[in-house]
C-alpha cells in the first residue's frame, strides 16, 4: 500500500513518543467527538497512551457514541498533571486556541485538518481540505498503520463522516466517501442505529429553540437569515448546542444561496454566526474576514453587537460576495 508521506511522517512521530494527548476544537461536533476517540483506539493498538482531552462535552446527539466516557472535559490541562513533554495532537483546529484548552503551550503539537483555513502552527501538519471530515483523515492514518478497525472505532468514524457530510450530502461527499463507509459498515458501523442516535434524539429544547429562530427568520433574494437572542434561549431553557443546525434550515430554502444564523452570546454584547452556502459563495472566506473560518459552504464567526448592527455586516458581505 503506498503510504502518503504525511502519514508517513505521522507514523514515525508516534513511534518516538510512548504516550500522547489528543483533542479537537471547544463545542465539540460529531466529526471531533468520533475522531478524536478513533485516534485515541489507533494509538492503543500501537502500544502507546493516549489521554482524550477536550473544553467542552459532546453534545447530547452523540450520548451513545462508544467510549464517549473516554473524554476528560477540562478547561487546563495541566490540571491533569500531565508532563510537558507529552505531545498534543490536534484534530480540526487553526491553533491551540480553538482548542479552549489551557495547558497545550511548550508542547510538541501534531497537527490535523481538513479546514481550508488550516494553519501550519505544529511540529507535524497534515492538511487536507479535500477531506470530508477530520474523521476520513483518521481513517487512512488507521489504515495507513494496518491496525484493526473495531467496531467501536468504525462506529466512532462513521459518526464523523455522517455528521460533518450532512449525512452525505454535502459536496465534498464522493465515490471516496461512500467507499469509506461501506469498509466502515462492514466492520461493524451500523447506519441506522447511527442516525437514529443522531438525528432522532434531540432534546425537546432544541425543536423548541427551532421554532423560536424559524420564527425570526428574514430572506431578500437570494440570502436568508434569522437569530436567537439570550432571553429567548432562557425562555426555552435552551443551551448554545441546541443552536447547531438551525441554520441549515434556512440554506435548505429554495432559490437561497446563503444564509447565516445569529446567536446572541451570554453577556458580552456579542454574536456568534454560522454561515452556509449552497457552494457558488465562499464562506469561508467571508468568515475569515471577521475572524473566524471553516470550509467554503460552512464557516462561524463573532461579531460584536448590537444585534442588527451585527446582522448588516454580514449581510453586506453576503450581497458583495454573490
Ligand atoms: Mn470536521
């Protein structure tokens, strides 16, 4: 099997260190849960360590993802008492602050993504923003390293790719992909099960939360967009995670080709935005713009408030950028 020489140099890494730290970014999705608990099974069944880390817990649609209790949740990890000599690999993140992680500064970092805003701040960094989700890059490091995809791990991975595809509809989802996840099922990855763990467990508050945000949503042309406030969020007992989605509702409309969703954040006149495209507008580079970043048809940022100051900037990005 002729072996990338990113992984190549990968592989050769983890030889040289008997145990590792992993993490993805803070607010977790599927794609950062299920990869960084298949990475972690990788480097068990090549005889090293490996301790979970992440800022925040998975969201609640991935409560059944196997070996989910792997995953220490901790704002420092140095708090852990982990030696500094230990090296952090990093899924998904631009940098050690995407991670929300005190404790990672000093450390030989690895560096894994799939973000075309990928920066190359670690000692080791494989970039490949023709992946599909962090997850498929995961995938070739484990076949790659000839270990056994095990049922768990085919689970966590399929996880990975069903959510950071929209369940394989997105376009970067290719022939490649579903080759992926027919090797993924047949080791034990079970599609259904999946899907039904992910997209029908949502908790009441986030359909709620849905009602609130379809209700407040706006088009003109060919964009569309809609917000939640704080107040509503705690009229609804509702929390950040049952925000993920919304916006895909509003990229969903027919004739729309970009959309964003606006989440006011708790008490700093701020707002958080998720931005979508059907793929004619780059995104990623309007995120990037006000800081923030993510793949051409989905990215995030923050913008100051107040809200419809907000909501102008990036609408008049939006309307340039088409
Ligand atoms: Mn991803």
């Amino acid at each position: 099997m002729k072996i990338d020489p990113s992984i190549a140099s990968l592989l050769e890494c983890f030889r040289s260190h008997p145990r590792f730290l992993i993490t993805s970014h803070a607010r977790p999705d599927g794609d950062a849960v299920g990869s960084v608990l298949a990475m972690a099974e990788i480097l068990d069944q090549l005889g090293h360590e490996a301790l979970v880390v992440m800022a925040d817990p998975a969201p609640y649609i991935y409560s059944k993802v196997p070996n989910l209790d792997r995953i220490k949740v901790t704002s420092d990890v140095s708090l852990l008492e982990e030696p500094s000599s230990t090296p952090a690999i990093l899924l998904e993140c631009d940098g050690i602050a995407r991670t929300g992680l005190a404790g990672l500064e000093g450390r030989t970092l690895i560096n894994i993504d799939h973000h075309a805003s990928g920066k190359t701040f670690g000692a080791i960094n494989w970039i490949d923003e023709t992946a599909c989700a962090v997850g498929e890059m995961v995938y070739r490091i484990a076949q790659a390293a000839e270990v056994e995809i095990t049922p768990s791990m085919a689970t966590c991975l399929f996880t990975a790719l069903a959510s950071d595809t929209g369940s394989f509809t997105y376009p970067c989802t290719t022939a490649e992909t579903f080759a992926i996840a027919q090797n993924l099922a047949l080791h034990g990855a079970d599609p259904g099960k999946i899907s039904r763990d992910i997209y029908f467990s949502n908790p009441e508050s986030k359909i709620r939360m849905l009602g609130a945000a379809l209700s407040n949503m706006h088009t003109e042309g060919t964009l569309a967009w809609s917000w939640v406030t704080t107040s509503d969020m705690e009229r609804l007992g509702a929390g950040a995670e049952d925000c993920e989605g919304v916006v895909n509702y509003l990229i969903s409309i027919a004739g729309v080709e970009s959309a964003v969703f606006l989440r006011e954040l708790p008490s700093v006149n701020q707002y958080r935005l998720s931005i979508r495209s059907k793929g004619r507008l780059d995104v990623a580079r309007i995120a990037e713009h006000f800081g923030g970043g993510g793949h051409r048809s989905a990215s995030g940022c923050t913008l100051d408030g107040p809200l419809n100051v907000a909501t102008e900037r990036i609408l008049s990005q939006l309307r340039t950028g088409l």
